[in-house]
C-alpha cells in the first residue's frame, strides 16, 4: 500500500519575492533585540511597505530615503522608549538569504491577509459557557534545500468571552488581575499582567503619548474615565493598555473556577490530523491565490527529503536479561522470560524485597480498584523475580490523605522518614494524560511531590486511579520502579555505534521577580553509556547570569577524567547561545576528545502527516522526519496517546562534521530508555523533564547524592 507523507511547509513562488533592503541598528545598548520589532512597527507606520525584524536587522521591500530615515529618528529621540536608538543604517552589501526570504514572505507578505486567515480559523472555535477555545496560527520562514519557504502551523487557546475590564468588574479587587495572562486583541501577542497602572483618567493623556497607531488612540480616547490601565509584561518588554484592549487567557488550571469540565476542554484543543490538514491548507490557499505560495512539500514531490527509521538505521531493538534481544510492542514478555538485564546489588533475588512507602491520595470511589490494583503490581514484580514490601507506619500499611496538598503530602512522607524505603509510591486521584499546557492542582502537586521526595534521596513513583486498571501503564510502573531502585530493566540491543558516550545539557531558568526577562541560575548534564546506561548527573550550583553557559562551567560538566579521548554526542535542550559551541570545541580539542553537537528543540516544528491510498490523512509513524538541510530535520519522536491527536514534531539540528541521519538517530534511540512513564515521551531521556529538575535545583531541592546514579526525575 503506498504511503505519502505530507508536512505544513509550503515553498515560496521565486516570483513573489520583491527586491529586498536590509537595516542594521545602533543602540545606546548593545542588545537591540528588544527595540528591533518596535522600530520595524514604526519604520512601517512612517513609509508603509513591509518591514520585518529578521536576523538582527530589519528587512524591508520599500526603502525610503536616506534624509527620510534621519528625520524619522529625530522624532524617535523625543520618545522614552526609542530613545536609545543612533542610527538606522542601508546595509549595501547585504544579500538576502534563503531563510530570509522565507522569514520575509512569513511576516510580511502572508502576514498581511491577517483578515482573511482569521476568517478561515473562525468557525473552528468552541463555546464552554464563559470559556471559548480559538484556533490561532504562526507563519515562519525556513531554507529547504537553501530555497525560501514557510511553514503554517494551527494551535488553540482557551479564552474568556468577555475582555478583561468587563471581566475586571466581576472581582472584588483588581489586585486579583495580576499574574493573569492576557492577550492584546488588536495586535496578536500575550503577556502577563504585572501591575495595576491606574484609572485612565490618570494614563490617557500619557498612553496618547506614547502610541502612533490610530486604531489604539481612537480606543484610548473613547474610553470612560473610570476603566483600568495595566501594564503587561513580554518575553523582552512591557507595555500598559487600558483593559478593553485585552482579553483574559485560561490556563487549564483555571477551569474549575469556571465550572467547566477540563477534560471537554482538553478534547476541544486537540485537532485530529485531518482536520488540521485543510485547515492549513486553507490558510495556504490564501497565499497560493495571491501568487506567494505553492503546494506543500510531500514525499511524491520532494522523497529524498522524507525519512523513516530504515532511512537512519533505527531498529527499536533493546537487551534484557540472559543478553537476549526483545524486539515489538511489550517489553515485560521478554522481562518475564529472560529478567531485567542489571539487578541492583541491594535485590539480588526475592528474599530481599523492594521497601515501598505507599501514600494513598485516591478518591473514596477507587478504593476497590486500588486494592486490586496492588495486588496486580505485587504479581507483576514477582513474575520478574522481584519482591515488594509495603513498609508499616503505626501498624498502617498505607498512609492516607483525604485531599491533595502539600502539607498533607509533606506530613505523609515524615512518617516514613524513620522507616527508610527504598521508594515512595504515590496514588492520586485523576488522570495521568494531563495535557501539556495544564496547570492545575493535580500537575502541581506531582511536581511538589517529587521535590520532597528529591529532598530525603528517595526516588518516587505517582500513579494516577485512571491508569489502576490499565495493562500498559502497570508494565510501566514495574519499569519505573526498578529502575528507580538501581535496577536497570533494558538497555540498546546495539550500542550507538558514532558514540562512547551520550550527554544531555540543559540551563536551567527562573524568572526575575520584579524586572523582565530571566535569570539563569544553574546548569546540569545528564550522562549515558552509548548502550543506554545512565551513568551519572551533575548540576552546577553556583548563579549564571544571561542566556549562555559560560565556558568554565561547560568544562565543568565534560571533566577530563570521563571524557578525555571520548566520542561524545551532546544533546542542547534548546539552542547552543553565544559562545557555547566554540568552547565545547576548543574543550575536546584540549582532551582529546570529539563532541558531536545537537540541538532538540522542543517547539515550533510545523506538523506532518501520513495519507495511504486506503485512507484518508492520518498522524505519520513514529521516526518519520522530514529533512530541510544536512543538518537540520523536523522529527516525530513519538507519537500522543489521545486518539485523534497530531504529533508535535522535535526540530533536530546538528552540524556538517556529524549527519543529520545520526543525529536523528540519537534522539530516536534515547526515547527507547524512559522507565516508568506511562506516555510516550517526546524527548530522549538525556533531556527528558529537565525543566523541572531546573526548577527544584533553584530552590536548592537536589537530591543528596547529586552526582549519584539513581536518575531521581524519571
């Protein structure tokens, strides 16, 4: 049965493409990333065309004169907020890239038929009472085989119907505003409330100041006196609007103060595969009638640049006991047969059972099903040769907690402390499929639970009552708990053969309480063997300010003892910044050693899809990737466990001295060595819920033997 395989890129007609200009920016500041998008707003208000901030300049189709632009910035010295800008200057030796082109067609050209790609994504939203689920969109310019295109890509969000000064009127206190996430209605971007500015009596005349757009001084001027001003806060700026210009954005957790069923509302976010297939290519077609775009790459039109696994040698293939290879879709069968492929030297055999401290947080109603589901896991262990033993507490088998919460779970694990188990298991209530932009109760409190267990050196296991009965999610428990207990259940049925070993780095952020932007505040690797075995961890203590790790720490973390004259593929949770690759280079090159450097980036890939001639369009298999260079690569890593949901792909890239195919093929190999989870995750596991372990870092939760090899985050 023949297969094609479609991804939401789309190529750029040659013949759409104006002659381009590019700008470059001198600032007070060195940093003009802040100002950058601002000014092309501007520059576009003043002289009309398009202008977009690309590649640390801006980009433009209708260059003015040069007097023009100087006397353009003699008006923007009068004005705080581009004040700090000395110069816009024509770069005459500039020639746009492919990229560039792509970037310049995606926010520019495209982005001017907002209306009409707003109308296609408008029948598509949901009602849930006061709660509304819209579908919104991003266009992004890439270089495929170093010709211009851009991708479409379709994501919802959950909105409050009413905006936020009639929402405002419904608190007791405006103070109750502050941390909600908002979106600007008239200019499609969010941020976060910070502060409550005023009335706008007391802004008007300061916000009429400050804004060029008629649009937003006409709403300034025409509203009442007595409605609030906020000032929002970006990933690089804030801004103050008056409240009629903002509408509330829902969080997941926020639902129940709704009373709206999170799980309809998690369903309504999901787009089945074709679904969001016509609803890009609808938007496509906006831009194909206007002469900009053409069809969607496929696996007919372009093959080579369409991957499967046999393309980068990838066999999900994995050693368990007896050195016997296990290959399909149940790895506990050949567990049961040939047993786990380590055990840990403190459980040799049955008579030295696993110590389970169990904390019961289920409801009432699944009190049945968790006795039967114990009793399923005490079977399931013993038939891998391994015992367990509920640890008694004042002759209780189990502690209860009648509600979540963080005291609760805090008072359960002291009781244990004493009685020393070798693992915590949690029970909660609810669903294990959290969806990924939740933040309710639930997902806190696994979060809270795990930094207290990280606190006392004791690895944990949280299994939700929806999952007692579920025959996958009990062969990942065992999984979990074996492995948290220095057991190691499989390993790669063949080592990575460009490898000796595989790190995974990641710097970890928290957000500045009162100024914008970050601060860095710790660095971690995670080490494996080239078979999969996890080695070690080692997180850096001490606070990094800006975006890069700087070199010493980066040296830290490869220390000569491990890695002289080793073959090392470094996984970057994100981008390499400023200096980073040079000094992991110059670093192996003192020791010997070859890194071979690859970024996974979690966001932003657009969307592929599989189509058979006996089927409509379907999600792709996993290790489907769609190659746009030698060295970069839209990967499905995995694919989600909801039914009629489109996987989100990782953005692979790497660089010429080691192929985008080994690349790929690393992170494809390291999804295999996640125990315990009862999703399939996206990411390989060197990087897997690094985020999280960031964040109990910073607060100083580490667990006690921190360069240990218990991988206590799994």
């Amino acid at each position: 049965m023949d297969m094609i395989i479609y991804v939401d890129v789309f190529p750029v007609i040659p013949q759409a493409l104006p002659k381009l200009s590019a700008y470059t920016i001198k600032a007070v500041s060195d940093d003009v990333s802040a100002i950058g998008g601002k000014l092309a707003y501007r520059l576009r208000n003043k002289f009309g065309g398009n202008w977009v901030w690309c590649g640390g300049q801006i980009i433009t189709d209708k260059p003015p004169q040069d007097e023009a632009i100087e006397e353009f910035l003699k008006q923007l010295w009068t004005e705080e907020r581009l004040n700090d800008v000395l110069s816009v200057t024509l770069n005459t030796k500039w020639e746009p890239s492919a990229w560039e082109q792509g970037e310049f067609t995606a926010r520019g050209l495209l982005a001017n038929h907002q209306a009409e790609i707003r109308r296609v994504l408008e029948p598509k939203k949901q009602n849930f009472g006061k709660i509304r689920v819209d579908r919104d969109y991003a266009l992004r310019g890439w270089a495929v085989n170093n010709e211009p295109a851009i991708s479409i890509t379709v994501s919802s969000n959950i909105f409050h119907t009413q905006l936020l000064h009639e929402f405002a009127a419904t608190l007791k206190s405006p103070q109750e505003l502050v941390g909600m996430m908002v979106a600007v209605t008239a200019k499609d971007f969010k941020g976060t409330i910070v502060e409550i500015t005023g009335n706008v009596r007391e802004m008007r005349e300061r916000l009429l100041s400050k804004s060029s757009d008629e649009m937003t001084r006409n709403l300034i001027s025409r509203a009442p006196d007595d409605e609030l001003t906020v000032k929002i806060e970006t990933r690089t700026s804030q801004y103050i609007y008056i409240a009629s210009m903002l509408r509330p954005v829902v969080r997941m957790g926020d639902l129940k103060k709704f009373k709206v069923k999170p799980r309809q509302v998690s369903e309504a976010l999901r787009l089945d595969p074709q679904t969001r297939y016509t609803l890009v290519r609808e938007i496509a077609a906006i831009g194909k009638n206007n002469g900009i775009l053409a069809n969607s790459f496929n696996s007919e039109s372009l093959p080579q640049a369409f991957l499967g696994p046999h393309d980068v040698a990838f066999e999900p293939k994995l050693r368990v006991g007896d050195d016997k290879i296990h290959q399909g879709q149940r790895i506990y069968e050949s567990l049961e047969k040939h047993g786990a492929f380590k055990r840990s030297n403190a459980f040799p055999d049955k008579k030295h059972p696993i110590k389970i401290g169990v904390i019961n947080a289920s409801s009432q109603v699944a009190q049945q099903a968790l006795m039967t589901f114990l009793r399923k896991l005490k079977a399931a262990l013993e038939k891998l040769n391994f015992s367990i033993q509920s640890v008694e507490v004042n002759g209780q088998r189990q502690q209860k907690i009648e509600r979540l919460s963080r005291a609760n779970l805090e008072n359960a694990i002291n009781c244990f402390e004493s009685a020393k188990p070798d693992i915590f298991l949690a029970l909660f209530p609810g669903s294990a499929y959290h969806d990924e932009r939740e933040e309710g109760e639930e997902a806190s409190m696994y979060h809270v639970f795990k930094s207290l267990t990280m606190r006392l050196g004791i690895p944990s296991q949280v299994v939700y009552e929806d999952t007692f009965s579920e025959k996958y999610a009990m062969d990942n428990i065992v999984l979990g708990i074996l492995a948290k207990t220095r057991n190691v259940p499989f390993v790669l049925a063949k080592p990575l053969p460009y490898a000796d070993i595989v790190v995974g780095i990641d710097i970890a952020r928290r957000a500045k309480q009162k100024l914008s932007g970050t601060m860095n505040a710790t660095a971690m690797a995670r080490v494996y063997f080239s078979d999969g075995q996890f080695l070690r961890y080692i997180i850096h203590d001490a606070p990094i300010e800006g975006e890069t790790i700087p070199s010493s720490i980066l040296r830290s973390l490869f220390p000569l003892k491990e890695f002289q004259g080793k073959r090392v593929v470094i996984h970057r949770d994100g981008q390499f910044r400023g200096g980073e690759k040079s000094a992991l280079k110059e670093w192996a090159k003192q020791i010997g050693a070859e890194f071979h450097l690859v970024e996974v980036i979690k966001s932003g890939a657009p969307r592929l899809y599989q189509s058979t001639s006996a089927s409509a369009i379907d999600r792709p298999p996993k290790g489907t990737a769609f190659k746009i260079s030698d060295t970069e690569a839209f990967l499905v890593s995995s694919l989600p466990p909801f039914k009629g949901s489109t996987p989100c792909p990782l953005q692979i890239r790497t660089e010429l001295s080691f192929s985008i195919e080994n690349a790929i093929h690393s992170a494809l190999s390291l999804t295999l060595l996640h125990y315990g989870s009862v999703r399939e995750p996206r990411l390989p596991v060197t990087i897997h819920y690094s985020d999280k372990i960031g964040e109990f870092s910073l607060l100083g939760i580490k667990p006690k033997d921190s360069e240990g090899d218990v991988p206590f985050w799994l």
